[in-house]
C-alpha cells in the first residue's frame, strides 16, 4: 500500500511526479502530495483522490527538476491534509515521504518533542523529517544515515532538501524501493508500474540499503555506508498491460485475461521426459523427500488459494498440511524444523504479513517454497525455491486473475513434490497436467455466462447479506465469493462449509436471503443438495453453481449457473469465473468503483 515516486533530471519533475502517482493509485490511497525543489521547497498536499491535488496545484507555477511524490494508505493519522505526505521538518526545507510503519515513532516524537521540535501531524513519518533536520550539517546523506539508525519497523523513505536540490535520498528495510534510469534523469518508486514509461530495466534497493540518485544516475550503498548493489530485473510489462485495453475497468479486463493468464502460468512447466519443473528451485529432491509436514502461510484471496492447495496436497502428497493466516504465524508459536516446508502465498511478494512469516520460519531451519506473481520480489528473494504464476500485471485492487493462477501455481508444486516423493506414478501426474491444461478453454466457456450472472446480479444486489456455501474445494471457493462481494459491492456476505449451517449460520436463513451454493460434481455432491435443501425450506433463494450436464440440480436451486465439467480438484478455478462476475455486477449495479474500494489497497506492506 501507498506510493512513492521520485526523480531528478533535467526535465520539470511536477508532470512526472504526477504521472507516477496516476500509475501507482491501484495499490490504493486516501491522499496524495508531492514535493519539489526550486528556489525553496514547494510542498502540497491533500486528502481525497488524485483529482484533489491536481486541483490544488492548478493555479500555482511550480518549476523545478527534482522532487518526490506519495500516495498515502492511512495508518497512523485519519486521511487529511494535515497527515498526508510529504512530510517537513521545522525548517520547512527537508521533505520526506514514506511507506509502511515506523514502530517506535511515540518514543520518537516524544523525545523530539522535548528538544525543541514543532511536529504538527499524527503521522509516524513526521518524525523521520525532524530525526533528519537534528543531523543535517550541509550534508543529506549522512543525515538521513544518521537518521535511520533511530528507527525501528518496516520502511522505504525518500528524502529531498531545498539545499541540495539536485538530490533524493532513499532507503529501505522491507518496504519495496526501486530505481531506474529515463534519457532526461533518474527515478526511484515503489513498484514497477511508475517507471515503465522511461525503462524496464530496475533495479531493486534490497533491504538496510541507502540510494542517492542524481541526474546523472544512481549509487548505492549500505547504511553504514559501504558500497553495495541492488538486484537488476527486467520488466516484461509494457504500458499497454496497465491500461483498460477497451474494457470500463481494470478489474473486467483482468477477469478476461484469466485464461490467458492460466495457459502462462502452466507454460513451459515440463521437461522432454514428461517431468514437471518449478522456476527456481533451490532444494534438492533429497531435501524435498525428508519434508514431513506442510504449513501454508498467506492472507486474504491468497489464504483460500492455499485452502484449496491442502486437498491437492495432501491427496496427492499424502503429507499432512496446516494452513494458516499469515499474521497470525509467527505469533502462535508453530512447530517447525528442518523437516518442515512453508508454503508462502503473496500475489505482490511484499505482502508484509506473509514475508516476516517467511522470516520466522527461516530462522526455525524449516524449508520455504514462495509462490508469487512479482519477479524479484522480497518474498520470491528469501525463500528457498520459487514457483512464479506468470499472471502478469494485475492493476485492480481486487484479486481475479492472481487468485486463479495461484491456485494453479500451487497444484503445480503439489505435483512436483508428488513426482519427487513418488507417491504418484509418472502417468498419473501427466495425467493431471493434461487436465489442468484444458482450464483455459473451460475459464473462456465460463466468461460466456457474464450475461446470466449479471441479471441475477441486478436482482440481488439490493440484498443486505449474502451466504455463500460449499464443501470440500468447494468451501474455499464459496469463501473467495464471499470476500470478493464485501470487497467491492459493501453487501455483507459470509462463506460457510455447508455441513455447518445447522450448527448455527442457518439462524441467518429467512425468506428471500440469497445463498450461493458451489455444488459441481464431486464426491460429496450429495451432502451438497441436502445442504441446499435446509436453505431451500427456509425460504432462501438459492443459487448454484454446478457441473455443465447436471439435471438433479434445477429441481433445487432457483438460479443455476452451469460451469463447464472438469477434475474436482480443479473444479475451484472454473467456480471462481461467475462468482467474481457476480460480485463485479453486482458493485456496477450499485454504482460503485470496483478498481478503488474503499479502504483497501493492492499490497498490504505494514503490519
């Protein structure tokens, strides 16, 4: 979550601060404010949308070749003006803008406080500004040394002066930071999409690590100083991938894109012998047979994708798997050793949550597998090995396309360790891969029903609940379901294993209140239809979503949806197409914007 962009170079920095936030507004923001260097420091600021501080910024001749911006995700400090960044110091002539969260900031301000300093906001980065101003001699990088010393927490900080104006000063511990080269300057941010414009050649700041560019390029350093270098990637994504390409928005576009997205994430995944092959491995076969137990470590759309992973795995492998909220890991205590592999799950790989569980279970001895979306990132950098989905740039804060092909990813490494520890024969796992290769087609079939579902959309949208139910893959997927339509409809909607609605959540259940029931063909399809019969009595209007060439399920449900027919185990990635549908319809239906929800951003980075 938030935004930063920076740049010096010969050309007016306003237009490309300001460009690099517009691309940086899908991580999510409640403000926005930048700062250039001119003759002093122009600073603005404010709360709301980008539109606001366009607007204030308007009437005012702002030159200047160097500068930072910020698009701010409230943390420390409701969404105003007075909280949103950059951030001064007493001077009025040091700006700061930062990204995640600065853990000891009270004792930080308290002690400003009493040496003098006038802090005006509630924020956590406030206080970096005055750290900064106390050591600043004629010489901003080593105050800003000087100044990160003091802190504790996860950062990336940028940092310019009205003294030195042909300079920003960054740094970063865990929070992204990346820099690259334009023909007219250099810039720095904090995600890919802001530099695509000047290059795709980046380089990633890797954590406790110091980067001054100027006009003429980019040094790094540690941050006692010693030379030191990032980690270069290159960015497959062209400025195309981030526009609407025709759609009304980005989160449409990328529920189109899934079965492109799918036959990428399964593309050269095999070997001429038949045998499956992940992205960077870094444990040997051996070290995968000693594996005893999985834990499967995510959050939000990512912890359902690792749901539905632990029956693949364990099916398949035959190892026991916990899945577990990723904030909640390190904090419980697990039992892990060497014998035990983590599982991590992030779309973004930054997600703060997931990568300080990595952490722990590093320092535990256990063994970490990531699966991500984003090439180079923090947690693809710390694991062990590294199945990457190959989804390409998802813009829409909602998960579509990344929760699909994370729940592809991971049955693709439930696979790989099937083949290792053979407990599958060769011909069974090909088997499967042929399978997995018909999704594609089933995922377009499946976006075939946008009519449907949207005119069931329209006739519920104006529900206050929502219940979802499923079981087996099905319960995960009716999860997801729920998650997306309280994501960006606001309607309250719960996901429920549908063997538990009589031990309490069919209390819920009266005349008229919509259940979605996930009922595809599967070994516990059965259970399914009597679950969908105790709703069905109490007057629910249900509708399910079923197996294409089912004729028991019409005689129950009210609405259904037909999906076409594929593996069980599979059947979650088909599932998902019409119920984010139905979530996108119905927010449309209400009016709402589906990029931009309220209160949520892409990548969560702070705890």
């Amino acid at each position: 979550m938030c935004g930063i962009i920076g740049y010096v170079g010969s050309e007016p920095a306003l237009p490309i601060l300001l460009d690099g936030l517009r691309r940086l507004e899908y991580r999510g923001y409640d403000s926005a404010g930048v700062a250039v260097v001119n003759d002093g420091l122009t600073v603005v600021r404010r709360a709301g949308k980008m539109e606001a501080l366009e607007k204030a910024l308007s009437p005012l001749p702002i030159a200047g070749s160097s500068g930072i911006g910020h698009t701010r995700w409230a943390t420390h400090g409701g969404p105003t003006d007075r909280n949103a960044h950059p951030h001064l110091d007493c001077t009025g002539r040091i700006a700061v803008v930062h990204n995640g969260i600065i853990e000891n900031f009270l004792d930080l301000r308290e002690r400003l406080a009493a040496e003098g300093h006038a802090l005006d906001s509630e924020t956590d980065t406030e206080a970096i500004a005055h750290l900064i101003e106390a050591a600043y001699d004629g010489d901003l990088v080593a105050a800003v040394r000087a100044a990160l010393r003091h802190l504790q927490g996860a950062f990336s900080v940028a940092v310019v002066s009205a003294d030195e104006p042909g300079l920003v000063v960054a740094a970063k511990r865990t929070s992204p930071l990346i820099v690259g080269r334009a023909g007219h300057g250099t810039l720095l941010a904090s995600d890919p999409p802001a530099l695509l414009p000047y290059t795709r050649e980046m380089v990633h700041v890797l954590d406790d690590q110091l980067v001054e560019i100027t006009a003429d390029g980019a040094r790094i350093t540690t941050f006692e100083g010693a030379p030191a270098e990032g980690e270069s990637i290159h960015v497959d994504w062209d400025l195309v991938a981030a526009e609407k390409a025709g759609f009304p928005d980005f989160m449409l576009k990328e529920i189109f894109e899934q079965p492109d997205a799918v036959a990428d994430t399964l593309r050269g995944r095999t070997l001429p012998d038949g045998r499956l092959t992940l992205d960077e491995l870094r444990l040997s076969e051996e070290e995968l047979r000693g594996i005893d137990k999985v834990f499967v470590v995510a959050c939000g759309s990512a912890f359902h994708a690792g749901l539905v992973a632990k029956y693949a795995i364990e099916h398949w492998t035959r190892l026991p798997v916990e899945i577990e909220i990723a904030s909640e890991f390190r904090y419980r205590d697990p039992v892990l050793d060497r014998d035990t592999l983590v599982l991590a799950v992030s779309q973004s790989g930054e997600t703060i949550d997931t990568l300080e569980a990595v952490r722990y279970a590093k320092a535990q001895r256990a063994k970490v597998m990531a699966v991500v979306n984003v090439v180079g990132s923090s947690v693809a950098r710390e694991a062990d090995a590294v199945v990457y989905q190959h989804a390409g740039l998802e813009v829409g804060v909602c998960a579509t396309k990344t929760f699909v092909t994370q729940m592809v990813a991971l049955k693709l490494l439930a696979l790989y360790l099937a083949q290792v520890r053979a407990t599958m024969f060769p011909e069974e796992v090909a088997a499967v891969v042929r399978q997995m290769r018909t999704l594609p087609a089933a995922l377009r079939e499946a976006l075939g029903l946008r009519e449907q579902v949207a005119g069931i959309a329209r006739e519920i949208a104006g529900a206050p609940d929502v219940l979802f139910i499923g079981r087996h893959v099905g319960y995960p997927v009716a999860l997801e379901g729920a998650l997306k339509l309280k994501e960006i409809s606001y309607v309250h909607a719960e996901g429920y294993p549908a063997g538990e609605l009589k031990h309490g959540p069919i209390a819920l259940v009266e005349e008229g209140v919509p259940v979605v029931a996930v009922a595809t063909q599967c070994h516990v399809y059965p259970k399914v239809l009597s679950n969908i019969q105790e709703v069905k009595a109490r007057g629910a209007r249900v509708i399910a979503v079923a197996s294409a060439g089912d004729r028991d399920i019409a005689r129950h449900a009210g609405d259904v949806i037909f999906v076409p027919r594929t593996n069980e185990l599979l059947a979650p990635e088909v599932v998902s197409i019409p119920l984010q549908l139905l979530a996108y319809e119905v927010a449309k239906t209400r009016g709402l914007d589906v990029d931009r929800p309220r209160n949520l951003a892409k990548s969560v980075t702070v705890e």
